[in-house]
C-alpha cells in the first residue's frame, strides 16, 4: 500500500486531511492527476462507464471529502 496526496504537493496538498491509502497499481495509475482527472481518464479509457464513475465518485467523496 501506498500513501497518496490527493492533491499534489507543490499544488497546495500539504494538509494531513489530504493523503489516502491506496495500492501500488492504483496510486501509479492515479500518477499526479487530480480525482476529476483521474475519474475522467478511466471513463475515457474505457476502464469505467459514466454510470459506474458517478457512483463510485459519489462513495469516494462520501469518504474523503464530507467530514
Ligand atoms: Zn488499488
């Protein structure tokens, strides 16, 4: 497992409230683009239909992003 900054740091992601856990595959995957790029590259690559995106989108701010 790896420990991801949501956003990159040298964009302002230095908070504590910005890292995540991720895998290895996804975290090299992820690379530095921000989730809305990312989620856009998987739906433009074919890897997640635009239904699928907006769920898991919807889980993955429910976890992150609302505190
Ligand atoms: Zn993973």
């Amino acid at each position: 497992m790896h420990v991801d900054h949501i956003i990159r740091r040298d964009v302002g992601g230095d908070d504590l409230q910005n890292l995540q856990l991720l895998c290895g595959h996804c975290n090299s995957t992820k690379g530095s683009d921000t989730m809305n790029d990312l989620w856009k590259r998987l739906i433009k690559g074919g890897v997640l239909s635009k239904e699928i995106a907006k769920i898991l989108k919807k889980k993955w701010n429910q976890i992150h992003l609302e505190k």
